[in-house]
C-alpha cells in the first residue's frame, strides 16, 4: 500500500485572503462548483491542470516561529530574480536572501506570504540546466 498527498494545507487567519493571494503567486482557480467567498473558514484553490490542491483553513493562533514544511516555487517562464521581483510587487516579504549560498548562479530566496508562512523562489529549469556543466566525452 502508498498514499498520495491530497492536498497541501496552510493554517492562516484569513482563509479566503490569504487563498486569493496565493491564486495570484500560483495562478490557480477556485475548484468548480465550490467558490471561495469572504468569511469562508476552509478555501481551497487548485493548479489549472488539477495536479495539486492548497486548503487554507482557518486557526485562532498566530503564526509563531519557522515552518516546519514550507513550498519551494520555481518560475515556469524566465528568471528567478524577475519572479522574486514580481513576488515582492504582489505582497511578499523577504526573509532571507540566499541567492550565490552555493556559487555563482546558485542558491534561492526565502519569501513570506501576507500571513508569514514562509517559502522559496528557486532559480528556473533553464537558469539550471545553463549552469550545470559540460559533459565530459
């Protein structure tokens, strides 16, 4: 036997804030026939290819210290440092600037949302694959 994650959920005070955000860093929809409205307790949001789900739910309790798991993102089209730039633009904070941790062209920035749950901007696919190596023959 396995399991599969069903959905990734996100404690928050503000569950249909909070997911509308999120919807504009992910560009991910409300799912058919169950929209997210203000004063909603539980938000779901899902990709548009239906791959993968975030539930906000709401909590009494404040965020207090570091997340235990946390979203690492990486841009679909162009470069990690116009996606932090844009990211910024949208309403997320920087917490931590690890960018060139690991070398030239390496590393990530660690972001929060409006609610402080933290996560990553990665460098994209193509920002990698220019930076590995070359083969050897």
């Amino acid at each position: 036997m396995t399991a599969r994650v069903s959905h990734t959920t996100v404690d928050c005070r503000d569950a249909y804030t909070l997911s509308e955000w999120w919807k504009g860093v992910l560009d991910y929809v409300d799912i058919d026939g169950d929209p997210n409205l203000p004063g909603h307790e539980e938000c779901m949001i899902i990709s548009r290819d239906g791959s993968h789900r975030l539930l906000f739910i709401e909590v009494p309790e404040d965020k207090s210290g570091k997340n235990r798991i946390h979203l690492d993102l990486e841009p679909v089209e162009g470069r990690r440092d116009d996606e932090l730039a844009r990211l910024i633009a949208h309403g997320a904070v920087e917490v931590a600037d690890l960018r060139g941790k690991y070398g030239p062209g390496s590393g990530w920035v660690v972001l929060a949302d409006p609610e402080g749950n933290e996560f990553c901007i990665l460098r994209s696919a193509a920002e990698r694959a220019a930076a590995a190596p070359a083969p050897h023959s």
